[in-house]
C-alpha cells in the first residue's frame, strides 16, 4: 500500500495523522509545490511584521515527516493525476504511482482582469513566499495599495502598517470584511483600523496598476489615482483545482466529495479548501476554507484511505481572528436575507462591543461576537448540534451565559461528552 498526499497543509497533515492511526507501517509520499516545512499560513502576516520566526511557524515539529515516515517531495509541483493507472505526474516528469490519494492543494489567489498585474513589486498574500517577496522590496515610508478589504487584505494591511508603511485598502463592497461582518460590525473594525492610520476607498475597484517596469501607483473605477511603491492583490481566494482538470474527477467550485472525503473515483480522496464538503447550515456542500475544517477533513481522508470508517458529519464558516488587540468570533450567516430569521443584537460602541445572534426556528445559525468572544465557543456548539434554544435565548447574550443557563438535561449531556468541536 503506497499512500501518496499533494499538500503540505492542515488537510494533508490530518491525513498523515490519521493514515498513523491505523497503518504504522505502510509509506506515504507528500508531494508539495512549497519547499517549506508545514507551517501555519494564517500566521503570514506577523512573519511580514517580524513578530514570529520561520521556526515559530511550524504546524509540526521538524521531526514530524520522519517519525510518521514520510517521504517528502517538496518543491515539486503535481501537474497531472491519471485515476487509470493511478500516478500523478510532476512537473519535473517525474511520475508517482499511488494505491490512495489524497488532494489537498488548498486554495489559490483569485486576481481580477485589471492593467498592470505584470509590473515588478505587485503580490500576492497567501504563501510564506509571498512574505519573503514582500519583504525583499518593503521599507518604512513606503506607499501600499491592498486590493481587497477580507481577511487576506486587512491581515496584510496589519502586517505592513506595522513596518512604517503607508497602506491604502481598495474595496469593491461597502464595507470591510463584507463576508463575515455585517455594516454593524464592520463599522467597528474598519474605525479600529483607522486609527491606526490605515485608510479606506470603499464602493470602488482598481482599474489599472499604473508605472513602469515597477508598480508606480493604481487607477480606481471612481476616477482617483493613488500612489503606490507595492500593490497586494487580495481579492480572494479560490479552490486550486488545477492539478485535476484533465482527470475524470468530479468538480463543481470546489472537488467534490462524500462524507468519507472521497471524491467520485474510488482510492482517491480530497480535504481542505480545493475540497466541497457537507455544510452543516446550508444543508449542502460548499467549499469551507477554514483550518479546522481542513484538518478535520484530512484525518476522516487519512482514517479511511488507511482501511477504517470515519464520517466527516460536516462544518460550517467560521472565523476567529483579531486586528490591534480587537478580537472578533463570526460564524454560519451573519447577514440573514429572507422570512424566518430572528436577530439577537447586543452593542456597547464605547467599548467596541458588538454580539449578534442570528435564529432560524429557534436554532442558532450564525453569530458575530466583537471585542468579547469568550463565549462563542458554546454558541459554536449550538449551531453544531443544532439545539433548540427557545426555552434560553433569552440568555444568549447576557456577559454571563454559560453552561448554567442551560436546561438541565441539555447541561448534563454537554458536561458529560464535552463541547469539543470533533472531527467526526
């Protein structure tokens, strides 16, 4: 049994994980396009401000690939997979024959047509070499313009405000975050982030990348022209399904999978965000590109590529990341459109305090908690479990809810099993 992962991500390291469970013994060949450890992307921002070391990246200890026994290919790119005679074909010619495989290629930079992507000092911000590039150019004073005002674009803007840079952020919606924020709680954020001297043109697009051979500044669909040493494209993120576009596998936005994360050929398997998994709020499956749900995703791969039956019941978004010390929770829908929603809303602007809890007959199916999250993980569970909260919701939002304000028997099965967010 040769088991064979294309990743080095949180989906691919749950596959080692789990395949260990079950088959100590059996090797596995990684295959990845980064020459890198495993290392957390989420923390890319603060290695572009200095706050965190290459080191203290890692997602695994340095030993992780020998005592699991992994071969690893790294810096070497998947090009192709041939589900009939079950190899994958590098972009050195190599080819890598698998008995199971795993895809777990994460996602790739969506970069909208605009005029002047090709000049010099224009990046992208997902990868640990995006950082190095960045870091190769950037100095204190210089002008930055961040295409996109998400997760990606804000945690940039964060990373390069505090090296001295002058960062603008352009952003097509009319508001930050506009994904997991209503105007509410974006309010909230984008005023943070101001005060920290980084500044906004909402309800706008870049049209062109202006200057030479170098990005010299940008062209808005509003008619502005912004200076810029360095411009970030950070529009979003899609799923990097490019390795199986020749192949008979299945894809819709995402490579679709069951609730084993297999895909629609037999032996081979897909997690993480190049992977549409079962949502556990919309009732379908949608592409969930968050790290818990990749990892969660790549072990229920591991566990059953390896021979043992595991479910992946599902997930839904989920977000939980802060910016200059404002911590922020959001989860499921957080803009509710349509009949049969009700809204639980709780702000203190002074404090920067804003929770909402959106019900849908009686079942929570999302929330926003800004400044105050400490709580969030029960709701969590809520949504999870999709419990019933009509005889407490008067309780959700009180500063003390917990698992007190429960009924009794609720309570008790909760204390009993825990309120850990499993895999399976």
């Amino acid at each position: 049994m040769h088991y064979v992962i294309i990743g080095n991500s949180a989906a691919a390291v749950g596959a080692v994980e789990g395949i260990r469970r079950v088959d100590k013994h059996n090797p596995i060949t990684l295959i990845s396009d980064e020459p890198y450890h495993t290392y957390s992307r989420p923390l890319i921002s603060y290695l572009l401000a200095g706050k965190v070391t290459e080191e203290k990246m890692l997602y695994r200890g340095q030993d992780f690939y020998e005592k699991n026994n992994v071969t690893t290919l790294l810096g070497q790119k998947a090009i192709a997979i041939d589900t009939d005679s079950k190899a994958v074909k590098l972009e050195n010619n190599k080819v890598i024959i698998y008995d199971k495989l795993l895809i777990a290629t994460g996602g790739t930079p969506f970069i909208p047509p605009m005029d002047g992507l090709e000049k010099k000092n224009v990046f992208t911000f997902i990868k640990m070499a995006d950082v190095k590039a960045i870091s190769d150019v950037v100095v204190a004073g210089n002008k930055a313009v961040i295409i996109g005002a998400g997760l990606i674009g804000l945690k940039a803007a964060e990373g390069l405000a505090s090296l001295g840079v002058d960062v603008t952020i352009v952003e097509l919606a009319n508001r930050v975050l506009s994904a997991i924020l209503d105007e509410e709680g974006a309010d909230i954020v984008q005023k943070n982030l101001e005060k920290r001297g980084i500044k906004f043109e909402l309800n706008t697009s870049v049209k062109a990348i202006t200057g030479g051979e170098e990005a010299q500044g940008v062209t808005l669909s509003n008619g502005k022209a912004l200076p810029a040493d360095l411009v970030v494209v950070a529009v979003g993120v899609r799923p990097n399904t490019e390795v199986v576009e020749s192949s008979k596998i299945t894809v819709n936005r995402g490579i679709v999978i069951d609730e084993k994360c297999q895909t629609s050929i037999e032996n081979v398997y897909a997690a993480g965000d190049v992977a549409e998994g079962y949502d556990l709020i919309f009732a379908q499956n949608r592409v969930l590109p968050i790290l818990p749900n990749a990892y969660c995703q790549g072990e229920t791969a591991g566990l059953n590529m390896a021979g043992s039956e595991s479910i992946f019941s599902g997930g839904f978004a989920m977000n939980s990341i802060g910016f200059y010390g404002l911590p922020m929770i959001t989860a499921g829908i957080v803009k509710p459109e349509g009949d049969g929603y009700e809204v639980l809303v709780k702000m203190v602007p002074e404090q920067n305090l804003y929770k909402k809890i959106i019900l849908k007959d009686n079942i929570v199916v999302g929330f926003i908690y800004l400044n105050e999250v400490d709580r969030a993980g029960i709701i969590t569970g809520l949504i999870r479990e999709k419990t019933n909260v009509s005889d407490f919701k008067q309780e959700l939002l009180k500063d003390s809810f917990g698992y007190i304000d429960l009924p009794q028997k609720l309570r008790r099965s909760k204390l009993l099993k825990g309120d850990s967010a499993s895999c399976q």
